[in-house]
C-alpha cells in the first residue's frame, strides 16, 4: 500500500519506508520510523504522535499537527 498519511500507516502496516526530501530513505517498524523526528523531515511541520489504549489492549495512534 502507498499513502501521504501516516495514520493510513499506523493503521494499516507494520513495515513503514519514509523517504525525505534530500531523499534519504528511512525504514523498518512504524513504531521506530513514524515519530515527530522523522514526519517533520518528511513534512516539514512540527507534529505530535498521540496514543490512545482501547478495546483488548490494543493502542490507536494519530498524528496532529502543532
């Protein structure tokens, strides 16, 4: 799948490729590579993950923009 929006990837993969715009390629597990650090490269805005627990244990995660 291919998407411009990481709650797309947060949602739906497990293996996350990022390419910046000097065209470094960063990749591995969305936990690792989708951070603030790393969209704001993307991007170029400032951005906050947030973390929500729901149902079983399982964790939600979106980003928003600051």
């Amino acid at each position: 799948m291919s998407s411009h929006s990481p709650d797309h990837a947060f949602y739906c993969g497990t293996t996350v490729v990022m390419i910046t715009k000097d065209k470094r390629i960063i990749s591995g597990k969305n936990d690792q590579v989708l951070n603030s650090k790393h969209l704001k490269e993307v991007y170029g805005v400032d951005v906050e993950i947030i973390s929500k627990k729901i149902a079983d244990d399982k964790i939600v995660k979106t980003c928003c923009l600051l």
